[in-house]
C-alpha cells in the first residue's frame, strides 16, 4: 500500500519536483538530487534521495557536525528545507521498499551513537519514514535521547490510526517549520 500511494504521489508532485529542480540546477547546477548513505530496518544499509539543499563538496556530515552549515546551504536550499521540499524525493525510497511514510527518520550511516540507542530501544527493527513522532514533536530541536525516547513510544503505539494522526500533524509542523534547524 505505501508503495503504490508514494508512486501516486509521485505523479501527482512531478510539477513541483521540476520546479525544485530547476531552481537547485539554476542556483548551483547538478546534480540536483542527492543521495547518502542511510540505515534502515534491522542496520541494513541503503541510499536516501533527497534534493539537494548544500553547495556541492560540503563533508558529507550530519548538519549541526558542519560548524557553521549556513555557508554550505543554497539559497535555494533554505527554502526547500523550511518546508521540507528537500524530503520529497524519498518517495522514491518509499517504492523502492526501503521506507514507509510513517517511521523514524534513518539515521546517518556513521551515527553510531544515535543507533546504538535504537538497538536498545528495539528501534532499529521499525522501517524508517518520511515522517515520524519524533519529527512531530522537536524535529532537529530535540536530543538524539529524546528522539529514541519518541521512537521506542511509537514503536508502542504503533497502528494506522497512530499513522494517520502523525501524517496530519506533520502537515502543521511542515507549515509552521517547527524544529526545523538550518
């Protein structure tokens, strides 16, 4: 079902995935998306499209590791992140079997302390998602504690209803661009 709603989706967003595109081509040429390596259910490891939102050759580091990430980040990239334009093509994760729609962000692949919590949690055994209870409730403003914290609760709770309500309440934290950090 997530498969055949994200290729929805994707149809349904190919307008704006060429108008992101064309603004990251036009800003800072191609590629315009980019892919990094991401850990997935049970630490199995793929590659996350994403738009890319950096300069090309920034380190290839989680944002708040850059010291000072706001010289790395296109103009263009400011705005798709605000919003969370840059997540969209994680669609294509979604179709490729790698992510749901509802989960815990994947982590980086050398965020050995944020997955050694997860192990713990039991987390690592959830697929990831474009979104996630985590995301709804401090996003980048919240410790990688209090992430797992989120995560081990939803891993708890977890049914469609509780997907449903953290895919409606996604929406408001994209539009206010809460917990998004820069």
């Amino acid at each position: 079902m997530n498969r055949l709603i994200a290729f929805f989706f994707l149809l349904l967003l190919s307008p704006l995935y060429m108008i992101v595109s064309a603004c990251i081509y036009l800003e800072d040429g191609r590629p315009v998306l980019f892919n990094q390596k991401r850990v997935g259910i049970d630490y199995s490891f793929f590659s996350l499209f994403k738009f890319r939102s950096m300069k090309k050759n920034t380190p290839n580091v989680a944002t708040h590791l850059l010291g000072d990430p706001s010289k790395y980040l296109l103009t263009t990239g400011k705005i798709i992140r605000k919003i969370s334009l840059d997540e969209l093509p994680n669609l294509l994760n979604i179709i490729r079997g790698e992510m749901n729609f509802v989960g815990p962000r994947p982590a980086l692949y050398n965020q050995d302390d944020l997955m050694a919590l997860r192990v713990e949690a039991g987390v690592h055994k959830l697929k990831p998602g474009i979104t996630g209870w985590a995301q709804i409730n401090g996003r980048d403003e919240i410790s990688i504690q209090q992430k797992v914290a989120y995560e081990k609760e939803y891993l708890e709770r977890k049914s469609l209803w509780f997907d449903a309500l953290i895919i409606v309440k996604t929406f408001t934290t994209v539009l206010t661009g809460k917990g998004v950090s820069h």
